[in-house]
C-alpha cells in the first residue's frame, strides 16, 4: 500500500503542516494551518489522528479544531500541557491557551502506537522545546523545529537546550528514514542529513 505526503503551508504562521494518507485514512501532522483549508487538501480520506511535534502556536493553534471537525485524538508529549496552557509559552501573545484537554492522548519517551492502519514510531526530542517530539511514519521523519534543510531550530526560546538538542538529533541521526520534513521549509533528504546533523551536532557540542 503506498503513502502519500502532502505539505501544506500556513499562510499567516508559515509553518509546515502535513497529511499523510494510506488506504482512505489519513494522519495530520502539526495545526498551523486552518481547518478549512486543511480540509481542502483532503481527498475524502478519514482523518485518525492528529500528531503534535511541539506546542508552538504556529504548529498548534487549529489542533483542537481539527479533532472536532474529523472526531480524532490529538497525540503529543505530555510536555506539551504547558504549552498549549501558556500563552507566553506556545508564543501565540495571548491569543492561543488550551484549558480543556479531553482531546488529547499523551505519548512519553521512545514507542509505537497504530493509529488506523498507520504504524507510528514516536522519539522524544527536545532541545528546541522541552516537548519536542519526532515521528516515523514509513521512511519519513517529521522532526517539527528540532533541524530544517539549512540549519537547527532556535534554542533561545522558553524551554530551549542546547544539550538536549544534541541528544535529539543524534538520536535522529540514529533513526532508519530516508525522507526528513520539518516544520518550517522544504524536505531533506538522508545524504543531505548525514551531513547536516554532523555538522550541527559538532557545532553545537563545542
Ligand atoms: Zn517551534
């Protein structure tokens, strides 16, 4: 059965979200993009699940609409609790705070869990938030802003190390994909992140 990857752009938070789609079913990775328009992008498959990588504003503000719209759980690391309640922490200016979370399954450290037909390994990350987490899906890592195409993710923001992120992205170095998607750009692939991770890890373990 093949898989399918659609990005799709946030206009206004130019953040990356992702469909996922196998069999008629479909897995929605990040919210920073609206539920209508997401749902655009759908071509009649049934939504199973919504994962987090992180509790920004700009990959989870429409979480919770979208688990409304398609009657799906929101899956994220516990960690993102503090976030999503926290407008100055998710960094949406008191715009963005969950205070209901009955939406929500929460993931801690390395696992797997089947969502519909998809088997889904998830690893915690952090080091650009303390909830950071990546998920394989195929031969596909979704990493959110732990490392783009050209570079890693911020660490001056609440809850950024500079040590945990190293850990995280030797960890992801460690990782069986071939296809790298981040929050925020353009696709990578494993040659060009054999590279890119050598060179961040060494850079940022001086
Ligand atoms: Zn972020």
């Amino acid at each position: 059965m093949s898989m399918t990857i659609k990005r799709v752009i946030s206009k206004h938070l130019e953040s990356n979200s992702f469909i996922v789609s196998q069999a008629g079913e479909a897995i929605i990775i990040d919210a920073g993009v609206e539920e209508d328009e997401i749902s655009k992008h759908l071509d009649g498959e049934k939504v199973v699940a919504v994962l987090l990588t992180h509790g920004h504003y700009d990959h989870a503000v429409y979480a919770q609409d979208y688990a409304r719209a398609f009657g799906c759980k929101i899956y994220a690391a516990e960690g993102i609790k503090e976030y999503l309640a926290d407008s100055d922490k998710n960094y949406s200016e008191g715009h963005f705070k969950v205070s209901n979370f009955s939406d929500f399954c929460f993931l801690n450290g390395d696992g797997k869990v089947k969502l519909g037909g998809f088997d889904v390994a998830y690893f915690s990350t952090p080091g650009h938030s303390k909830c950071g987490m990546s998920f394989l899906i195929g031969d596909t890592i979704f990493v959110g802003d732990l490392i783009f195409s050209q570079g890693t993710g911020r660490l001056d923001l609440y809850g950024g190390d500079k040590t945990q992120m190293v850990e995280s992205l030797k960890k992801v170095q460690s990782l069986d994909f071939q296809i790298l998607e981040s929050g925020h750009g353009e696709p990578s692939t494993r040659a060009w992140q054999e590279r890119n991770l050598k060179t961040f890890i060494r850079f940022l373990s001086r």
